[in-house]
C-alpha cells in the first residue's frame, strides 16, 4: 500500500472564537502557527515554514517518525486517543489487536494519527488515515502478520494461528496533508485524562526483605524512640544518685 502524496500544511492564524467552538463541535482544531523565533522576519518564517512542512519533508518526517518509534496513538472520533504498537511498511502501519494482544476499540473508516518524537517523546505529527481490516488467508494479511511477528519481541510459534482465529490485523494509510507538523502546531497541549480502568491496589501484599519503605521508617522511629526514653531513664538516674550523694554529706557534716 502506498500513501497519497501529501500537500503543503498552510499556516493559519489565531482561531476566531466562532471557528475555534465550530472546530470543537466538530472534534478537530485549527492549526495555530508557531511563534516566529526573535529577530527572524516574516519572509524567513514563511520560507522556513513552508520548507519544513513540503511535501517532501512531510513524507520524510513520516517515515522517520513511523519507523524509528514502535508506538503511535489512534485518536477515535468521540472516543479517545488510544496507544497502539505498530509497525510500518509501504505506507501503511499495521496493528494487532485482539484476546492477548493490545486493547483496541472498533475502529471506523476514517481516524487520526499521532505520532510522537523518539527523542523528546513529544507529539510530532497529526495525520488523518484510513482503516482496513484485512482479511486471514489474504497475501495482505499474511504479510502483515509476518511483519508484526518479526517485529513482536516475545512472539511465540502459533502466533499466526492464534491471530487468524481471534484477532484483527488493521492496516491504518495516512492520507492528505497534516493536521499538524512542525511550524503549524495547534494551540492546546492536548492533555487528557487518564482512561479508567479496571485495576485496583489490592489488600494483600508480598513479603518484603527487611520490609517495606514505609514499614522501615516505622521501626527506625521506634528505635529512636526507645534510644531517647532509655536515655532519659539514664539522665534521671544520674541524676537521684547526684542528690543522694549530696544529702549524704550533708547529713555526715
């Protein structure tokens, strides 16, 4: 599979209140554009914008960011942005999901990628990409699969097998212009809540060597406390032997 080529991202301004709530009705954000550096004009930023944002470049920074991070998020329109592991081949990413393997919802035709930056870990891209389940005993979903399993550190040998009968081999196809790159970043830092989940501490612990963190403090305070009241018990002794001493020689004189 090939991805389309992609066009040039275009720079826009600040959001106008009436587009920014008719973008967030509509679950997407206008690009805001980023700040020009101090002393840079509005010719060089323009240039340099648009050079970094070519289709060349895009295409470039896809490639690099697909291949050199195994991670990515689908953003699912009025769901949420979920992590995936992936790999990428042909301008294509393939998932895997099902019984054992990651947690994905039903994806529909049309979702959003975020791919992040493998030195900063921040977010990079934001693409628009199709979905296509693909189909076991398919020369589509054979390859895929074979990717996915040389690229799974712990596959085992009836990984195939195991995915053909229970789970869902996605092939995800980015497709237009970003909706964000470098240079055309959107306002928001994008932070969301943590998805609920079904995991809960529970009461029963395991035996720790020497105890738990919280558990040697509580006996090092005790033992504190029982070094400073058997002292106290010596400085009181000391002292009634030192006024006894004193009212025996003055008993004597």
């Amino acid at each position: 599979m090939t991805a389309q080529p992609a066009e040039p991202v275009a720079t826009a301004g600040p959001a106008v209140p009436g587009e920014a709530a008719g973008a967030a009705a509509a679950g997407t954000t206008s690009p805001a554009a980023a700040p020009p550096a101090p002393g840079a004009t509005s010719s060089t930023t323009s240039a340099s914008t648009s050079a970094t944002t070519s289709p060349a470049a895009v295409a470039a920074l896809l490639g690099e960011a697909m291949t050199k991070s195994g991670l990515l998020w689908i953003d699912v329109a009025g769901d949420r942005a979920w992590p995936a592991w992936h790999v990428w081949d042909d301008g294509a990413a393939y998932v895997v999901s099902g019984p054992g393997e990651q947690p994905l919802p039903w994806l529909p035709e049309e979702v959003r990628l975020i791919l992040r930056s493998k030195d900063t870990g921040g977010r990079l891209l934001t693409l628009r990409a199709h979905t296509h389940v693909l189909e076991p005993a398919t020369p589509e979903w054979d390859k895929a699969a074979e990717l996915l399993r040389a690229s799974r550190l712990n596959a085992v040998d009836d990984s195939l097998t195991r995915w053909a009968d229970g789970c869902t081999v996605t092939a995800l196809v980015p497709f237009d212009a970003p909706i964000e790159a470098p240079g055309a970043y959107a306002a928001g830092d994008a932070r969301s809540a943590p998805a609920r989940t079904a995991a809960t501490t529970t009461s029963w612990r395991p035996w720790h060597w020497r105890g738990r963190g919280e558990e040697k403090a509580a006996r090092k305070r005790a033992k504190a406390a029982e070094r400073a009241t058997r002292k106290a018990a010596r400085e009181r002794a000391k002292l009634r032997a030192k006024r006894q001493r004193r009212g025996g020689r003055r008993r004597s004189g």
